[in-house]
C-alpha cells in the first residue's frame, strides 16, 4: 500500500508551530486581541468568588436581605460580562482565521503546480489530499482554539492559585500538591502522543488513497468482481487507523485520569482542612467559600490541558505533514553557466565515438528545429551506478520534419518524450529548440511553444471546449479546426454540444473519443513543435485513416516528435528512429529500415518471438 516519504527527524512542537507564524502575522492584531479578550473574561470569573465571600461574611452573615440582591446582582452582571466576552472573541478569530486556512490551502496548491513529476511520482494522491484538507482543518481548530487557551488556561490558573494563596497559604500548598506529577504526566504524554497522531494522519491519507483509487477504478473493480477484496483492503487500513486512534485515547484517557483525579484529591483535602480551621475560628466561612469557588473555576483550565495539549500535537503533525510538501523543491531554472559545463562534460565522456559522429553533432548545434545533443537520463531517486533510461542520444528533427521514434516496450520512448517539455530535467546533454537550448528559456515560453499529447489521455471535469482550449487556442474557430483535425465532431452529437461536461478523469466518454480529445488539445494552439505518445492506440481502423490524413496537413508545418508502434503511425513520419536498451540505434525512412534492420522488422510485423526476445534483449 503507497504511504508518504519517510518523515523527517521529529522536532519540537513548538518550534514546528513557530512556522505557521507568517500565516498568521497578518491577522496578529485581531489574534491577540482576542487573548486578551478572553484572558479578561476569565479573570472576570475569577472575581466571582470574591464577591460570594463578601456575600456569606458580610449580607448572609448579618442577614441583610437587601445585601443579598445586591451580591446576586453582581454575580449576573459579572456573568453576563464572563460570557458576552467569550462570545465577542470567537467573533474575533472566526472570519481572519478561515482566510487563514484558505491562503494556506491555496499556497499549497499553487505549490503543487509547481514541484516536477518525480515529486508526484513519489507522492500518493490521497496523502496530498489528506494535507490539504484533515490537516488544514486541524491547524485551524488549533489556531481558533488551542492556542488561545493555552496562553488563557496558563494565566487563568496563575492568577487563581496566586488568589488562593492569599486566601490562605497553607491551604494554597495543598491544592498546589499535584503540580508535580500533573507536570510530569503532560510531558511523558506530549512524546508519545506525538508519534501516535503523526501515525494516524498518514493513516488517514493511505486510506484517502484507497478510497480514491476505489472510485476512480470502480470500472475495474465491477469488471473483475474484486468489490469484496477491495473492501477487506480498505477494511485492514480502516482497522489499523482504529486501533492507533484507539491508541490516542487510552493515552488521552491516562493523563485526563491523572489530571482530574489528583487536583480533586487536593480540593477535598483543602475541603477537609478548611472546615477544621473554620470550626477552630482559625478561617472565616466566607474565605473557605471563596476559596473552594476559587479551586472550582480553575478545574476547567487544568482538566482542559490535556485535550490542548492533545490538539496542540496533532496541529504540530499537521504543520509537519504540510510542509513537508511546501519544503519540497520546485521546478528550477538551471543556470546556462551550468549548462555549458554540462554539455561540456557530455562531450567529454563521448570521446569514443567516432570523428564523423563528434562532427555531426556539432554541425547540429547551430540548426534549427528540435536536437538532442548526448542526452543521458535517469531518475533523480535512482543510484548514479545504475545504467541510465536514456544513454547518450543524439538526434536532429529538421524544421517542418515529423520524426517517429520506435522501440519496444520499456525502451525509454515516453521518458524521452518528456524531456523535450521539461517535465524531466536530463541528467546530462542538453536538449535545443531552433538551436536555442530550452534550460534557458522559462517554462512558460518553452510550453507555449512544445504541445505533448499522452498516450493516457487525462481530461477533467470541465466542458469539452475548455478540455481542448486548455492547449492554447481562444476562439470557436480554434477549436473547430482543433476538433476537425482529431477527428472529434462527435463533440457536437453530445447532450450539450462542446458545452457538455464531460465527468471527473473523462469517464463519461470511450477511451477513443478521450484520445482524440487530447490530440485537438495538443493542435489547437499551433504549436511550433508537437510531440505525440502513440497518440492513436485507441481508434479504429477507420478513424485512426481519417486521424492521420488530417494530422498530415498539421505536420506539414510544425516539427514533430511521434512515439509510434503500428506501421500507420509510423507512415506519418518523415524518418524513423529505433530506440532500443536506452540507446538510438538505427534512424532512417520506414522502408530502409524495415529492409535493413531486423529488430525493427520484428517491431512492426508484430511477430510474437521477435516481440518477445526484443523485450528480453
């Protein structure tokens, strides 16, 4: 089952907390603001012991009804203020932070855009998923409640204890008898709390993976009968979340237990002690009174710290978990300085070709179209001692030429296609555009220019001209010519025209009518240099002839790059090249090659034996 990247080293909570602080910065004011709202509001109920002590020593013990209604009156009023105070504070936060949360869950997003396509490689969806959505959820109670509390609960208990003591000192160190085992209890808790939330929030994205997975293939699971191992699959990951969430609140129950009990222990002891002294003459009835309303107020502050601090860990996991997508490195601009050296070094190492091929490559730099100069690849997790996906290609696509590229099955053709739009960096050589080398032009530039078009082809859940418009094309006319050309007039007989929508992923539609979908995306924008992945495995025979005969007009004037495997593709080309371990072992027409090379003969007579000792060779 795919889980998340290996954690970095824990680190404290409250230094991981410190890094949502320029999240935060901007609604400072109204933050603080409400601390001090609430601080206030709880000093104001610590007031009313007070007056209940003036209560019983002064009206109740001289019997002065009027007195009475006085203090009872203060009490409402002190209320009434304790309560409009909480109210006016969650009005505070409420608003600032929930443009909080959405700044942060944007940033994420924008940020996601922007990491290359090993990082989403490495990286199951659901758990992405889950930090943009549990995590950031959890970070906004924490900043809403938690972290308020902490700093009000801290005060509050302060300035009780503080009241107490001048109450009555000795009956102040008995109620402060608990402190040291309660301290300890929140540290051993804090530790292992940690590890126990962290592991049920990657819990929480395998099991966001599965569930996406299961709808997005429930095609195949219907298909295949496989309903039922599905959900013992997604049973054993919902029963491991359980048993760590479980986990969680034995470890919540232990320090509520501990917290609770031994300050309760301390209030009945003070209980015991205070009515001794009050019947010794020692303490007057309204101080015990005061004194025990006092311990009371302060049990919510000390029975909440462990729920905070509960909270406050499971925030610190999610601040963890969220950055660890932001610290994630995104697409960079390699310097050309860099570059140089790189091509440099390239050639360098090629110092064993022959004179013919080093002159050859040279003479390219200068021309225009698309060249690949010594290109090696392998990907950025794999060890530098392992024999790269792509050693050492050199290949030239005149101007206005359609290359095919051939080669059996895990040869390299997708990956070698991904370079060319830099949604793989190349790990040497260099990659030029009408001589231009593309690690010098920004992404942007590079994309307007180089349309791809997937051998998987992704739609989203939008209209059917804002799938294909989203290749570059802006008016109707585009995107008539774009649907022309694919061969996709079957748009128009939808329920709503090209205004259709068309469902998450495609589905709505056959894998044929995606495909040549993609294909109009990838030509509605004229793009000077157009680079297909078998990009009609999924006509019929009759179609993929239409396809071809308009995507000839296209290929008339752009320069192409075209991963083919069946003879009709390949006829598209002007030239073949033949990819084989990694390598570019043979370039010439269709016809030279099939009569002059055997490996690509086998290729594209779709012989069973030849097909099967290419993959083993």
């Amino acid at each position: 089952m795919p889980t998340t990247p290996s954690p970095p080293e824990p680190r404290s909570a409250v230094r991981t907390l410190l890094r949502l602080w320029p999240y935060v910065r901007p609604v400072r004011a109204r933050l603080f603001t409400a601390a001090f709202i609430a601080i206030l509001a709880s000093c104001i109920g610590l007031v009313i012991p007070l007056v209940l002590k003036w209560m019983v020593d002064g009206p109740i013990a001289d019997r002065d009804p009027a007195g009475v209604w006085l203090g009872a009156l203060y009490l409402l009023l002190l209320g009434l203020a304790e309560a409009l105070l909480f109210g006016f504070r969650r009005w505070l936060v409420a608003r600032p932070l929930s443009r909080v949360e959405a700044e942060m869950r944007a940033g994420l997003y924008r940020h996601l855009q922007r990491l290359p396509v090993a990082f989403h490689d490495r990286w199951p969806s659901g758990q992405l998923l889950s930090r943009a959505t549990t995590d950031l959820m959890l970070l906004r109670m924490f900043l809403a409640f938690p972290l308020t509390f902490l700093l009000v609960n801290a005060v509050t208990i302060l300035v009780g204890v503080i009241i107490m003591l001048i109450q009555d000192w000795t009956l102040g160190l008995v109620i402060l008898i608990p402190a040291v085992p309660v301290l300890i209890t929140c540290v051993v808790f804090e530790k292992r709390y940690s590890g126990a939330a962290r592991l049920a929030q990657d819990q929480v994205g395998d099991l966001t993976t599965v569930v996406e997975e299961g709808v997005l293939g429930i095609r195949i699971i219907k298909g295949f009968g496989r309903h039922r191992s599905q959900a013992l699959a997604f049973r054993e990951l919902s029963g491991k979340l359980r048993g760590t969430e479980l986990y969680k609140a034995r470890l919540l129950a232990t320090i509520l237990g501990v917290i609770v009990t031994l300050p309760e222990l301390a209030i009945g002891a003070a209980l015991v002690l205070g009515a001794v002294q009050v019947a010794d003459g020692d303490l007057s009835a309204g101080t015990l009174v005061a004194f025990l309303s006092t311990a009371l107020a302060l049990r919510w502050p000390v029975d909440s710290i462990g729920f905070l601090l509960a909270m406050s860990q499971e925030a610190a996991t999610a601040t963890e978990r969220y950055f660890e997508v932001l610290d994630a490195s995104p697409e960079t601009q390699p310097q050309p300085a860099a570059t140089s050296q790189h091509a440099s070094a390239t050639a360098g190492r090629e110092g064993g070709h022959s004179q013919e091929g080093r002159n050859s490559q040279e003479g390219q730099q200068g021309q225009g179209g698309l060249a690949f100069h010594g290109v090696t690849f392998r990907y950025p997790d794999a060890p530098s001692d392992t024999t790269p996906v792509l050693d050492r290609i050199d290949l030239h696509i005149h101007p206005g030429e359609s290359l095919a590229l051939v080669g059996a099955t895990g040869s390299g053709k997708t990956t070698l296609t991904a370079l060319v739009p830099r949604l793989h960096e190349v790990t040497e050589g260099r990659i030029t555009l009408n001589g231009t080398d593309i690690t010098e032009m920004s992404r942007e530039e590079l994309r307007s220019r180089v349309a791809v078009a997937f051998e998987e082809p992704t739609l989203f859940s939008a209209s059917v001209g804002e799938n294909v418009l989203m290749g570059g094309g802006t008016t109707d006319e585009d995107l008539e010519r774009a649907l022309t050309v694919a061969q996709a007039d079957f748009a128009h007989a939808l329920p709503h025209g090209t205004n259709t929508q068309v469902g998450e992923q495609g589905l709505t539609l056959s894998g044929g009518q995606r495909q040549r979908l993609a294909l109009a995306r990838a030509v509605v924008g004229r793009p000077d240099f157009l680079v297909l992945d078998d990009p009609l495995s999924a006509l019929d025979v009759h179609t993929e002839a239409a396809v071809e005969a308009a995507l000839r007009r296209v290929l008339a004037d752009t320069t192409a790059l075209i991963v083919a495997h069946r003879p009709s593709t390949v006829l598209l080309a002007d030239r073949v090249a033949l990819l084989s371990g990694g390598r570019i072992t043979a370039i010439g027409t269709h016809h030279e090659l099939l009569r002059g090379n055997p490996e690509y003969a086998h290729l594209m007579s779709g012989d069973p034996a030849g097909t099967q000792e290419d993959d083993e060779r």
